[in-house]
C-alpha cells in the first residue's frame, strides 16, 4: 500500500498542504474552524501519519530527551526514570532512555548516539560527571546536559540531586537515638567519585557516627547495589561474631538484600537487628518488615532536570539544585509501625 502523503490529505479535504501543515503543526498560521475540521477528517480517513523527521528538520527541534541511567532494572532508577518521562512528557517531548550499566563507554556510546539523533537535551544519571563526550555540561554542539541524582564535578555545572549526606546523617543519628552503638554502613562496591551520591551518604554516616563520639574503623562494607548480590555480602556480614545490631544500608535494595540475609539467618528484625536504608522505593513499604528509609522528591526533582535541560543558559546557571531529603520510620528501626497516610513516605 502507498503512502499517504500531506497532498493526499490535501486533495481530500479540498485545500492547500501548506494549510494541511499548519493544522498538523498547530500554526505559525491560524487555520478556520470549518477547514481545521475538514483537514483533521481527512487525515482520520486517510491514516495519515506524519513524518516526524521531516518535522523535525523543519522546525530545528526533534522533540526527543535522552536520559542514561546506570540500570534500569533497579527499582530506583526505573522510578526516577519514569517520573522524568512524566516531566516531559508535560512538556511536549519523548524521552529516550539507554542503560550504561555503570560502565563509562557504554555512557559515553549512548551520549554519541543521542546527540547523534540531534535530541533537545540530555539528563544523565552518570557514575562519573567527567565522562568522555561531556565538555562542560555541555556537549560540543551546545545541546544542554543537566546531571540528576549526581553531583557536577565543577561548581558551574548544572546538577539536580537529593542532600544525601544530610538525610544519611539524620537517619543514622535515628538508628543511633534507639539505643545502637554499632552502627554498620553497607555502602558502595568500588572506589566512587567524591561527587557520587553513595559516598555523600558514606560521609553522612561517618558525620553522624561521630558527633556521637563512636568509631567508624572496620564497620563498612563494600556492598553490591543490587539486593541479589547485596544479599551474598549481608550472609557473611551478619553471619559473623561480632555482627553489629545496626546496620544503615546506602540504598533501599542493598536493605532489601540485607533484610533476607538476616531472615535466611533467623536474625529478627528489629529485635537483633535494627536496619535503614536510602531511597524510599515503593517495596520499603511492602519489606518483611517495612523498611526505615530516607526519602527525596523524586517527582520534583525529575520535573527540575526536564525544566532546566529545556529552559535555556540563563536557568542552568545557577548550577546545582538540592532538594532535602527526611526519613521515614518504619518498623525495621524499632519505631511502631506507621498508619497508611504515612506509609508511602
């Protein structure tokens, strides 16, 4: 079957492509009523679908976001994945999305293939803010790149991230506050950019273990991020002497993974083991027992990155965006179990 063509529609509803055009497009011109109805019955008739590249050549704009994300199969970032493609959708745009699988080439492989298909911008969740292909935060051709969830490497950059080291800290001095003496960081997996979220929240547990006078020296742990092989290094953690009674876990997933380990090894919780993790993800609240955490406005802060990638120069230089982070208590702590209103962070 052919093609249908703009002059096809053109021809059905008795006018010019030109008008076809503007109805399509929604302008420059004004189209009447009365011929806006003819032209949209005849593409509905036809099937007509507009070419989207030609579009998008036309106007200069593709429409199109890109966003990498180190993995989106972790329930973290498939939700901040999704509350951005809600953002942009707001305003107009698709959102296209790549998996670096915490792997700097293949980051650097989808920021080429992006700008590449010439996107409106980039919003990276990145492992490493001085990744080849970013000059800047800016790319070479000026498309704008905004950094989520991760801090910029320099103070100009244009970042939109959680105060992770604060709400780290809040939620230990929380673990502390119950009585604990011991509290056990389960932290990231290789050495991290000082700018990563998991080393701010590192160091905010480090803060809060000292302001209380209490020793940090052998009580971190290099864990995995997702809770499948967390779940392998909580065996050996919680399996030995001298197993701490609390343990702050840098991401809700390593808690979930932590949290088997102790039911695997007959360890209750919170009565042997007091746990607390980071993120707020939607199955903290379904965790055996519900799980302690630190939540951030993930909405928000989705809605700020598309608004600045999308918002021109001026915007994006004031730099970095922090929006607070607060805990949540839940029972994995020791706190009673919150009511419903309460239970979704």
């Amino acid at each position: 079957m052919a093609r249908v063509t703009r002059d096809d529609v053109a021809r059905l509803a008795g006018t010019s492509t030109a008008v076809v055009s503007y109805v399509i497009n929604d302008g420059p011109r004004p189209v009447a009523a009365a011929t806006r109805e003819r032209v949209l019955a005849a593409v509905a008739e036809l099937g007509y679908r507009p070419n989207r590249v030609a579009q998008a050549m036309a106007r200069r704009r593709t429409d199109l976001l890109g966003m990498i994300v180190p993995d989106a199969r972790q329930p973290f970032f498939a939700g901040l994945a999704h509350a951005v493609e809600q953002a942009a959708t707001e305003h107009g745009r698709l959102l296209l999305i790549g998996n670096s699988d915490y792997a700097d080439e293949r980051e650097a492989h989808y920021i080429r293939a992006f700008l590449g298909m010439q996107v409106d911008g980039l919003i990276l969740v990145t492992q490493d803010p001085a990744t080849p292909g970013l000059s800047g935060f800016d790319a070479v051709d000026g498309t704008p790149v905004v950094l989520l969830h991760h801090r910029a490497e320099s103070p100009g950059g244009v970042a939109v991230v959680a105060d992770d080291e604060g709400g780290a800290r809040d939620v230990v001095r929380h673990l502390l506050g119950h009585g604990h003496t011991e509290v056990h960081c389960f932290g990231g997996t290789f050495s991290l950019s000082p700018h990563d979220p998991v080393t701010c929240r590192t160091a905010g547990w480090a803060a809060a273990m000292a302001e209380a006078g209490l020793e940090t020296e052998g009580r971190l742990t290099r864990a995995p991020f997702d809770r499948v092989r967390a779940h392998t290094e909580a065996l050996a953690l919680l399996a030995s002497p001298d197993r701490p009674s609390a343990v702050f876990c840098a991401t809700d997933d390593q808690a979930i993974g932590l949290l088997r380990a102790a039911d695997d090894l007959g360890i209750r919780v919170p009565e042997d083991l007091a746990v607390a993790g980071f993120d707020d993800i939607a199955e903290a609240v379904i965790a055996g027992p519900s799980l302690t955490t630190v939540t951030a406005a993930q909405d928000e802060m989705a809605r700020a990155a598309v608004e600045l990638v999308l918002g021109g120069a001026e915007l994006r230089a004031a730099g970095a965006r922090t929006f607070p982070a607060r805990v949540v208590p839940r029972r994995s702590c020791g706190c009673p179990a919150p009511d419903r209103a309460a239970a979704g962070g």
